[in-house]
C-alpha cells in the first residue's frame, strides 16, 4: 500500500515543518510497509500553531452554538461515509484487529453528535435576589486549548476532546500521537470538511519537542493531555498555576473475583479485558486478585481463554490479537516479563518460551507480536504488580477475603478502573464503595464505557480536573464562569 504524506495545520494550511524534518510510521504489524511521512516539529512550528489559533478563535467563539453543533454534526457524518477506509487505516497505523478498529470508528462519530448536543445544551444559572437585580453566571469559551493525546484511540479519545472543546466555542491546538498521526489527520480533515474555519484549529506532529514547547506557551490557556503518567506528571509541572490542565493518565486495573464467581464468566471477562487491544487499553486488566478456594479452577480457564487466541495482523481472518504498536513498546513490555521472570513470578503461559504460535516465521517476523502471558504467584510488591505494563501481560495475586482484595486493588499509585466478579450485590456494592478507582465494573471487563457517563480516573490516573467524555463537569473544563450583577 502506497505510504501517504501528513502534514501540519497552520492558520489554514496544510504545511510541511519549518525546519523541513520529518518522520515516518510504520505498519506495526509489517514493518516493511511505511504507512505515513510526518514532519518531526519543534517550538517554531508549535509558535506559529498558537499565533494561528489566538487570532482565530475568537471568531468561532462568536457563532452561535447551531453553528458549532452543525460542524460537529456535518463532521460526524463524513466520518460515517468514510468508515471502511478509516478502519483499514486504523488497523494498519495503530495495530488494531478489524474488530476493534469498527468499534473505534463507530464510536467517534456518536461522540461528536453527542458533543453537539452539548453545544446547545451549556448554559449558566440564574440565581434568585432580594432587591429587583439580576445576578447570573455567563459561560463563556476558555480560549486556546492545547489537545495531546496518545496512540491507543487516534480517533476516538482526540474526538472526546475536540468535540467538547469545539462545542464551547474554543480554538484547539491538536497535537496528535507521532505514533498515530494519519488518524489524526483524517478527523481534522472530517472537522474542516464540516465546515469548521480554519481559524479554530491547528495541528501539529512530531513528539515530546514539539508537544512541549506548547504546553509552556502562555498563550495556551488550557490543557487536555491523555497518556503516560509519568509524561502527564511533566506537564503538570511545566504549566502555570492558573492554566487549568486536564491529565488522563496511566492505570495498573484490578478484577477482583470471589469464591461465589461464576468462573467462566469471570475469566471470559477478564481475557477480553487484559488481551483485548493487545493489552493497550488504559482500562485493560492487569491484575487478576483471586479468592483462594478458586484459584486454580480460574487460572485454568483464564490460560486457556488467552492461550486460545490467535496473534497476527488484523485484517487477516481470525486473528484475534494485534501486535504492539511499535517496537518501543515491545521491548517495553519484554522487559516487564523478563524483570517478573527475575523477580521470582511463576509464568503459566506465553514469555520467551512460548511456542504457541512462531512469531519469527514468514511475515509475522516483521511485526511487533506478543504472545498472550500470564504470570502466577506474583509478589504484590513486585514491579509486575504495581507498574503499568500497558502489554498482553497479566499478574495472578491470591487474596482470602474481601477486605483483602481492595487492600491489594488499593496497593498501587493507579486508581482507574476496578472489577469484581460475584454473585453476591452486597459485596461487589461495598466494593464498590471502598475500592480507589474511578471505574468500577461488576460482572464487566474493566475496558468499555458507555459514551454519554462520565469517564476518568482518581489517585496518579488522573488530575481530577473534570470528568472527561460526559458528565455535568465536562463541558466546564471547556468553559469559564463569570458572574455578572445587573441592574436596570
Ligand atoms: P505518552 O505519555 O508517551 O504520550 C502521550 C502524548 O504525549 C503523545 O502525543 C506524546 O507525543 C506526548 N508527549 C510526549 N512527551 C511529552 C512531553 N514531554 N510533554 C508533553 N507531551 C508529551 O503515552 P502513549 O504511549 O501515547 O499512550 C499510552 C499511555 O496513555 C498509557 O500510560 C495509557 O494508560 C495512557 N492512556 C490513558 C488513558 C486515560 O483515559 N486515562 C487513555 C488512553 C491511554
């Protein structure tokens, strides 16, 4: 397939780096098909980005919201029409299977129309006075927003943040993963298609230079980050205090099941939840924190769930699991296997010995494929059991009780989603109650949301600046209050 050229968005124009650098990205799952050029940019490029979107955005921010919510609407529609070759390039960017590159597709256009709704539906208050004055709050758009975002949803998360950003009536510096940069590409190019003026939005590509230099520009009045935490973390103390700044950040997700678990349900779940995405989701599973009486009869069925599925390209025909997105992350997520291995965990499938399937033979050697691995008896204080591995790689804890089981779901800095599997509503409630996580799933994977609730994590997962995606919070990030007094 023929490699396609990104480019970034500058007050209009599609347009090389100024300093000429670019980068390519290749197909994770056959490294020898180049499937973008992108320029590499730096703070010249990220400079001329914001000029663009402060003396532009004022003038979206004076249309009505009819008008935003129609680019929003229009913009979904295009994406629509476009769907089977967005999933072909989402596959082929990120790594994704066709399934869940359908599902990301799918679902980034529904984002929009919901945004768009949100368009109309922020308003003030209006709040009662004892002397014939009018005192009421006044919504108005932060200004310049700064959007980064990672590569696992190149839609899907950019459009959690453009979409609500846009509604408000702000201008957006988009600053797309440099791992998923034609995706990013193609929503804009939907956003622009629908109308939206070219005064709105910027793009920018390239990596932590360029990604930087906005976050430190004083122009930029907010930030909306999804990735690393430790990456979020650096932002944070790079911005002003008075910038608001929004992190979504890493997660090191628990499903706890109880002696009462429906066990085949439970491990279903759970293998969809840590090897679905190829273990890149920020919700996927990571630790599994068992009952003891049950241990065993669910290690059993979770390695033959997982042992079960076929690792390869995902456009091919019953492929279950993707590769990885790139060779960083690979050897990223070896390395968390190897260090378990040192650490003393007991592997029960997949590691280096894995011959399940030969990920060295014909075209499978040019991609970044990762068997499925499950490791047993893992220390709870051990790096396995704590760090985010974001990789097909799942820790196997032993608890005896309940109690147990949120002191062990509590023991790590992350606190995203949580899960429990039982038969028993008191106790997954009170689980629910007392376990450090912004999601909490009972019966569920711990990936999945519903589009209009409120997404986002607590602990080190997130600022807890607003809820991201919906919610009564969500457009507040996006806006600002005044309070205006008025007297005839
Ligand atoms: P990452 O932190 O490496 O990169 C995220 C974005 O930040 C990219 O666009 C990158 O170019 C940019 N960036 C890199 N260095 C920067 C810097 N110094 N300053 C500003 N921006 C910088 O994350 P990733 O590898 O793209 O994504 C995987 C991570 O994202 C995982 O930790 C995962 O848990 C997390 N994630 C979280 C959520 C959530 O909603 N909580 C959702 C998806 C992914």
């Amino acid at each position: 397939m023929a490699s396609r050229t990104v480019r970034n968005l500058v007050d209009g124009e599609w347009v090389e780096s100024l300093s000429g650098r670019t980068r390519e990205r290749r197909n994770p799952a056959d490294t020898r098909d180049v499937v973008s050029t992108f320029p590499e940019s730096d703070a010249k490029d990220a400079d001329a980005a914001v000029s663009a979107v402060a003396a532009g955005w004022e003038a979206w921010a004076a249309t009505g919201p009819e008008q935003r919510a129609t680019v929003l609407e229009a913009a979904a529609g295009i994406l629509e029409r476009q769907r089977d070759s967005l999933i072909e390039d989402l596959v082929r960017e990120e790594g994704k299977t066709r399934a869940e590159a359908t599902m990301e597709v799918s679902r980034t256009p529904m984002n929009l129309r919901f945004y768009a709704g949100e368009a109309m539906r922020t308003a003030g208050v209006t709040l009662p006075t004892g002397d014939g004055s009018l005192v009421f709050t006044l919504r108005a758009p932060v200004g310049v927003v700064a959007a980064i975002t990672p590569w696992n949803f190149p839609l899907n998360i950019p459009s959690r943040k453009l979409g609500p950003a846009l509604a408000a009536g702000n201008g957006v510096v988009f600053k797309p993963s440099e791992v998923t940069p034609l995706l990013g590409q193609r929503l804009v190019d939907a956003l622009l298609a629908g109308g939206l003026p070219a005064g709105a939005i910027a793009v920018l590509h390239g990596g932590a230079e360029v990604a930087s230099a906005l976050v430190t520009d004083d122009r930029v009045d907010a930030v909306t980050f999804t990735g690393s935490t430790n990456v979020g973390e650096s932002i944070h103390r790079a911005s002003r205090a008075s910038r608001r700044t929004q992190l979504e950040m890493g997660g090191k997700n628990p499903v706890v099941v109880l002696e009462d678990a429906d066990l085949d349900r439970a491990a279903n779940l759970i293998v969809k939840g840590a090897f679905g995405l190829s273990g890149q989701a920020c919700t996927g599973t990571s630790r599994v924190l068992v009952h003891d009486a049950v241990h065993d009869a669910l290690l059993e069925r979770i390695a033959a769930g997982a042992q079960a599925l076929r690792v390869g390209p995902g456009l091919v025909d019953g492929v279950d699991m993707g590769p990885l997105a790139n060779e960083r992350q690979r050897d990223s997520v070896l390395g968390h296997v190897a260090r378990a291995l040192d650490d003393g965990a007991r592997l029960v499938i997949g590691g280096p010995a894995d011959d399940t399937q030969d990920l060295t033979a014909g075209d499978l050697a040019h991609g970044h494929f990762v068997r499925p691995t499950i490791f047993a008896d893992v220390d709870p204080a051990s790096a396995l059991a704590t760090e985010e591995v974001f990789g097909p790689v799942l820790a196997v804890l032993r608890v005896q009780s309940l109690d147990h089981a949120v002191e062990l779901a509590d023991a790590t800095r992350f606190g995203l989603s949580a899960g429990i599997v039982t038969a028993d509503v008191a106790r997954a409630l009170r689980f629910a109650r007392r376990v450090t996580a912004g999601l909490v799933k009972v019966n569920q994977p711990t990936t999945g949301q519903a589009m209009n609730a409120p997404f986002g994590g607590l602990k080190d997962s997130s600022t807890q600046t607003s809820k991201e995606q919906a919610g009564d919070s969500m457009m507040a990030f996006y806006t600002v209050d005044k309070t205006v007094y008025l007297s005839a």
